[in-house]
C-alpha cells in the first residue's frame, strides 16, 4: 500500500513538473480599470496592482498590453497553484519514507 502511494505521488509531482514547463510569461497582481472621472465612467485607463518583496506597487498599463497582461496573471496563478500542490505532495511523500525525497 505504502508503494502505491509512493508512486502515485511520484507520478502526480511529475505530471505537475511538465505543466510548469508550459508556463510562459508570468506576472503577479489584479488588473483594474478606472475611470478620471468615475461618476460619469469617463477617461478610463487600467492599473495593476501586486506585491513583490513586501512592497506593494502599482503601474499604469497600456490598453494594448491589457490581454497579454490577463494572461501573465492568470498564468501566474497556475504557477502558485500547481507550486503549492507540488510542495504538499513532496511533504507527504517525505512523511511515508521518513526523509526529504529527491525530486
């Protein structure tokens, strides 16, 4: 039983590691569009906004940029996703042998 689960979870890290490898561009944050003037919904630009080393930030985006930059941050969430899964699968996995596995 001990095995089965060892492989499973072998198999599952592995799978994980090939759509990490499909992962582009990437960005964190939220992308917002405001307004100049909000109650007249007038001269609207779009702002991200995100966190990097405890700092927060946030940039003026280009409407032109503003679907590649949906993309990075949609791409980026897959990558905390599947990062997150893959350190829950390695911390099981080194509970059942009883030492850090090498991946």
């Amino acid at each position: 039983m001990q095995d089965k689960n060892l492989v499973k979870i072998k198999r599952q890290i592995q799978e994980i590691k090939q759509e990490l490898q499909t992962i582009e561009e990437m960005r964190p944050g939220s992308l917002t569009r405001q307004y100049h003037f909000p109650r007249e919904k007038k001269g609207a630009f779009y702002q991200i906004s995100y966190t990097l080393n405890m700092k927060s930030h946030t940039d003026y985006v280009r409407k032109e940029f503003v679907n590649d930059l949906k993309q990075q941050i949609k791409d980026y969430r897959r990558f905390r996703k599947l990062t997150k899964r893959w350190i829950g699968l390695a911390i099981e996995y080194s509970k059942i042998i009883g030492h850090s596995p090498k991946f």
